[in-house]
C-alpha cells in the first residue's frame, strides 16, 4: 500500500491474483466498482479497477486520458512506472498493485474520461476499462442580494441576485418560504437561473426569499430576505377646475371708450397644469351715490 500524505490514511490494493471467471483464461478481465469518480480540486481520487489473469507476471498498465486524442499519463510495470511523467502529472500519480490509478493533488485540468489497459505476456488479449473523472471546488455560502427589500405594490418589477465567491458548474433554485417557486409568468430567470426578477409586483410577492446552490460535490443555501411589499395609497377622485374654464369678472371703472384686459394664471394642483384666463370686462359706467 501507498500512503497518500503523512498523516492520512494509506491507500490499500487487493492481489491481482484472484481467480478469474472461466471463460476469460485467454485474456485480462478488468473490472471497476464505479464508472464515475466526483473529485474535489486539491484533494486525491482514486480510479479504482480490479484485474483477473490467469498469469502471476507483473502487468504492463498504460492509463489514458481522453482529449481531442488520447494523451498518456502513465505507464507501469506492476507499480514500477516506465519513462518520465508528463511535466503537468509529474508528483502526482501513482500505480497501485492492482492496477488503479491515484491522482493527488487534484487539477481542474485533470477532469476527463480515463481509460486503462492491462496485458500480461501470457494472456492473447488486453483489458480495458472506463472511468470519467470530474473535478470541482466546493460552493461557497451564497447570499441574496437586492437593491432594496421593501416595493411598492404595482411598481415594474424587483430582482434578487443569487451571489457566492467559489464553486464550479453551479445550478440555481430559487426558494420562496423554503419552497420551490411555482411556475408564473411574472417570474423571470437569467440564462443561468442566478437572477430572478418578479414583474408587475402583487401583495402576495410579500414572503422571504433564499437561493439553493448545488455542483456535483456541494451544496449551499443562502440565508432568507424578507421582502416587503406596500399596497399602493387609491387616487382620490379630482376636485380641480377644467382646463382653461374662463372666469368673467366685472371691475368698477370709468373708460370711455370700453377697456379690455386678460389675465393669464397657470395652476398647479396634483402635478396638473391648468391655464385659467381672467377677463376683465370695462364699460363706461357712473357709479351712483
């Protein structure tokens, strides 16, 4: 066995010396307990296989990576690695007794499809096996953001924005209560589901609002934003003047011949401009005693 790093625990092979199912005598019978590996940027993962053989020779093991063509990352006799490393692999693989392959420390780069052969002089035909590696960083604690947590009801619209530092290939779910939102045509995603705007804002917008971010190897869920939303004050019915409405008034005064003046006053009542034209209207007139 190989200990992955002082103080952690070591990583243990079983003999590839088992019995292998009659049948396959003539040949390498690779197996593996899992197609998928989820691994975690700057931690280990392990690509576990299993080999039956009916040989006790050291295998020769040549693990792939899938790329626009394939790329080696390494070659081994038993656990005795053939040829230098490529420079991006270099400290960080190992080739287990039985096979398997140990990366540490993880590189996003490392992500891929991985595919091992192993074939023993003995035996006519090779083994190969599978595996997908995918790599990630954890997500971090997400929070809601808003421009302001109270609206006015009817207003355009408000959005929240779904926030967090770290983590790769994120989804989002939005929840309102602790729940799911439901399906409304009010409710606008952004391409990624990180945005979420709500138009046309109704009193039962008013509730707590959190986000769940979730990749292959994490999850986090913000802490709750209350958002407030005001029922929007009636118009009251208008008691202002029509428009231009003419107003005659008649002064006291002595002209001959008869005067005329207007005045032009502009009014302004509940953000409403009205013009009212004042006229006066002269003639010649004697007042009595």
């Amino acid at each position: 066995p190989w200990a992955q790093r002082s103080g952690q625990p070591a990583w243990t092979c079983p003999p590839h010396s088992l019995s292998p199912p009659q049948g396959l005598l003539a040949g390498v019978n690779i197996t593996s307990p899992t197609p998928l590996v989820r691994g975690t940027a700057g931690r280990a993962a392990l690509l576990s296989v299993r080999y039956a053989s009916a040989s006790a020779d050291k295998p020769v093991v040549k693990w792939q990576v899938k790329r626009d063509k394939p790329v080696t990352v390494v070659q081994s006799i038993g656990t005795e690695i053939i040829g230098n490393l490529r420079p991006d692999y270099r400290d960080r693989i190992r080739v287990l007794e039985n096979g398997s392959l140990l990366i540490s420390p993880l590189q996003l780069a490392d992500e891929g499809a991985y595919e091992v052969e192993v074939s023993i002089t003995d035996d006519t035909f090779t083994g190969e096996k599978t595996i997908n590696l995918t790599v990630d960083i954890p997500i971090s604690k997400p929070q809601v953001l808003v421009a302001s947590s109270t609206v006015l009801e009817l207003s355009e619209f408000f959005t929240l924005n779904c926030s967090h530092e770290n983590g790769t290939k994120p989804t989002y779910t939005w929840l309102k209560d602790g729940r799911p939102l439901s399906n409304d045509s009010r409710l606008l995603l952004s391409p990624d589901q990180k945005i979420l705007t709500i138009t046309r804002v109704l009193m039962a917008d008013d509730d707590v609002y959190s986000c769940l971010v979730e990749n292959p190897i994490s999850h986090g869920r913000s802490v709750p934003v209350k958002i407030t939303v005001y029922r929007k004050p009636p118009i009251p019915p208008s008691r202002t003047p029509r428009a231009a409405h003419h107003l005659q008034l008649l002064c006291p005064l002595i002209s001959c011949p008869p005067g005329r003046s207007s005045l032009y006053i502009i009014l302004s009542t509940g953000g409403i401009f009205l013009l009212v034209t004042l006229v006066t209207v002269c003639a010649c007139w004697k007042p009595s005693k």
